[in-house]
C-alpha cells in the first residue's frame, strides 16, 4: 500500500473507480487508512483529509482503536476473518449529528489472491436516529440495533415480516419503518387490527363488500387488500384472526386475489405482508388455535421487537424524543433523580406505558423540570387504577344466587361503559386501561 499512497495517478484512478457506486464510498488499506472517496461520500459526509492517513474507525466513530477493540463489530475485522464481503450497522458520527449507517466491506485481491484494499460502501438508514428526533424509531442500544439490522435487510425484499414482542413495545413503528425502507414507500401502508373483530367484520374489513351484500351495508365499500395494492398490508395482533377466516387469508397471500363479500367478480391485488403479534403462535399451533401453513407463510422473516426492559440504554433518548413529540411548544426535562427512578421500573406497558407516564407528568408539573415526587405521583395512578377496577367485582357479601350472569359480549359492554362513564370519557385512558387499542375501543364503542 505504500506505493499506491505516494503515487498521485494511482489515487486518482482509485478516486474514479469509486464514482461507479451509487452511495457514499471510501477505499480503505488493510492498516484501516482512508485511501480514496467518491464525490456521494462527499455530499453525505464531508470531506475527508487523506494526506493525513486518516483511518476509518477516527473518520467515522472518533476511535482510536479499531471497532471490535471499542466494543462494535467491524466489518473490516469480519472480512479478513471469512474472506467475503462483510455488512453490518454502525452509529456514525456525520455532519448532523449520530446517524444509523448499513456498512458494507467488499475486499478487493490481486491476480495472485492477495488482498490488497478494502471497498467501504455506506448508506444511512433513514427509518432510525440514534440522536435526532425526527425519525419514529430513535434508540442506540445493542439489541435495538440488532433490530433495525435486520429491518435495514429485509426491507428491500417483499418477504413477508412477522414483528414478535409484548404489547406497547412499538412494533407498529417497526412496521411503517420496514414499508418507509422498502421499494414500496411511495404507496399506502394499510393497517388492520385483528383484535376484536368478528368473522363477518374481518372479512368485511379486510375483502370489502358490494351493496346489499348483508343488512347495513347500504353502499359499495373497497377492502384494505384493495387498499394495499402496490404498498404495504400490515395485520395487527395476526393471532386473533378468527380461524374459520385464516384459510380465506392464506388463499389471499398465496394468490393475491380475493372477492368482496356479496361479489362474484376476483380481484387481484400485490402487496407486501407485515403482521405482528404478541402471541406464541407455534404454541397456538399445537393448540389447533393457529393454522400451521398459515403461520410459516407469514413467519418468513421475523423480527424479535425487543421490550423498554431489554433496551434500558435507549431510554435518555426515548424520555427526550417523546417529551419533545407530547409538548412542541414547551421543552420539559427530567431532574437525574427522576430519571433514576424511571430506570429502575420494568414498564409492563413497555414505550406506550412510558408515554403515558410523561403525559401524566408534564400535566401535573407547573414549571419545565419534572422532579422524581412527579415521577412517583404519575407511577402511583397506575396503582390506583388497579384498586379501582374492583369497582366493576360483584362485592363478596353478595350470594351467587343474587348475581346476574350475563353472557361475555355484554360482560364486556358494561365494562367500557362504566370506564367510560367513570373517567369521563377519555378514550385514551379507557384503551389503556383495558390494554386494548384506541381503534379497538372504538370499533367496540361503535358495535357495542
């Protein structure tokens, strides 16, 4: 390498080669140094002083030592392990600040096998901020990381995504951030919840119906497949499809057309399938609960969605993105002590539970600084609302031949009315309260 870097010519060809790329590309030597940049390089991150020998892990991290000596994994390390062409994500630091970026290392040899310098091809990911607020999803953490790696993978491809993880820990985010990634983000992402909905209304929802197709249904209504046609078709909470509908469904994936309930006529529609769920659905599976070719249809690729437990890391930077989305106008902040205290909850409710909780507290704050007694009042309500549902308990004292048992849909109807009626109508506080969407509380409101 130390006749390339004092021969100018030489550079120059190098310098030329890497204009064939269509991202930002960097010629880096064996020992790490920068060789040569491309002119897309340039734009996305500056320039770079090559006189210097500056190396790669300085120019992009601020390392003095190379990434997997600094606790990251380095593609260059990787290459000269396997031989091939390495890819993995690094948070860079760039001219706005630290961004995700999709590393990929391509060795180059000589006629004789020899590797002589390494091709370092970079692209940010622009569905995810490791700092700016922007972006829906925002974490640095390792496990987020290893999430948005494989998100950053399959989202080019139109394989079917499954989003696994507990409720609230922002999997819907998940899946508008592999649409916004894929080759398909210029058209629709459609959502349907599966919770909740009957068979007749999931087909309805989902295939659309004609006119006259069943009472009530006073005008054509186009279905969210239709919908999805040249974008994305996400299903939420995939295990409680009704499972005399999963078949109509797998038929759906499987051939891309379907009929409108009422109709004779098959449309056809292409989309990409993202579902997602909290379930164990092999465990449904075994159940009989879950169709089995249905589940390794949409199991394709799945992504774990980790919980705010598992990426406690992140949760400076998700106090502050979320603080900053809840109030656009006044900035809060949270004294260290409250901070501390947010960090020793498990957060059940996982990001939507944390978002709550910073409502709660820019609410019952009267300046700008959140102190951890406000922290501790916001955590307590949650207390109080699990007291407070014994409201709705047959008190002890009452005989069972005094109670009235009533069937479970009506059961749940006089649930949501007297949360309803009890919390003044604050849907979103009812929702949260029953662990169900807001879409679900008013698609149950509406039917109820």
């Amino acid at each position: 390498m130390n006749i390339i870097s004092s021969d100018a010519p030489t550079y120059e060809t190098l310098a030329n080669m890497l204009e064939g790329y269509d991202c930002p590309a960097i010629l880096v030597s064996v020992d790490y140094h920068i060789l040569a940049i491309n002119k897309h390089y340039r734009q996305e991150f500056g320039e770079v002083p090559l006189q210097k020998q500056s190396r790669c892990f300085e120019v992009s991290h601020g390392y003095s030592v190379p990434c997997d000596e600094a606790g990251e994994d380095c593609p260059l390390s990787a290459v000269l392990q396997t031989g091939h062409r390495e890819r993995v994500l690094h948070i860079h630091q760039t001219p706005r600040g630290k961004e995700h970026v999709d590393v990929e290392m391509l060795p180059i040899h000589d006629n004789h096998g020899e590797l002589l310098f390494f091709v370092e091809l970079l692209r940010t990911v622009s569905v995810a901020s490791a700092e700016n607020m922007s972006s829906t999803l925002v974490g640095s953490s390792k496990k987020f990381n290893q999430m948005l790696e494989k998100i950053t993978r399959v989202s080019q491809s139109n394989a079917s995504i499954l989003l696994l993880g507990e409720s609230g820990s922002g999997k819907e985010l998940v899946a508008n951030a592999a649409h916004q990634g894929s080759q398909r983000a210029n058209n629709a992402l459609v959502t349907l919840e599966c919770s909740g909905l009957t068979d007749s209304l999931f087909e309805s929802e989902l295939f659309g119906h004609v006119k006259g197709a069943f009472t009530g249904a006073n005008f054509n209504r186009t279905g969210l497949v239709e919908l999805a046609n040249g974008g994305t078709l996400f299903l939420d909470e995939i295990g409680d499809v009704p499972l005399s509908m999963q078949v109509k469904l797998l038929r759906l994936i499987e051939t891309g057309s379907f009929r409108p309930v009422g109709s004779s006529t098959v449309k056809h529609t292409n989309f990409r399938l993202i579902c997602a769920t909290n379930k164990n659905l092999m465990n449904m599976v075994n159940k009989g609960e879950f169709r089995k070719d249905l589940y390794y249809r949409i199991n394709v690729f799945p992504i774990y969605v980790p919980s705010l437990r598992e990426r406690r890391d992140d949760l400076s930077l998700l106090i502050t993105t979320l603080l900053k989305r809840i109030s656009e106008r006044k900035e809060y902040h949270l004294t260290d002590s409250a901070l501390q205290t947010l960090k020793q909850y498990d957060f059940p409710g996982n990001i939507r539970e944390l978002r709550n909780i910073l409502n709660r507290a820019i609410i019952l704050t009267d300046t700008n600084v959140i102190e951890r007694s406000t922290i501790e009042e916001c955590l307590e309500i949650d207390k109080e609302s699990d007291q407070q549902e014994t409201i709705f308990l047959v008190p002890e004292s009452e005989s069972n031949a005094a109670r009235e048992w009533v069937d479970l849909k009506t059961a749940e109807k006089r649930y949501l009315s007297d949360l309803m009626s009890f919390h003044n109508n604050d849907k979103e506080k009812v929702a949260s309260i029953a662990n169900i969407s807001l879409r679900s509380l008013y698609r149950k409101l509406e039917l109820s």
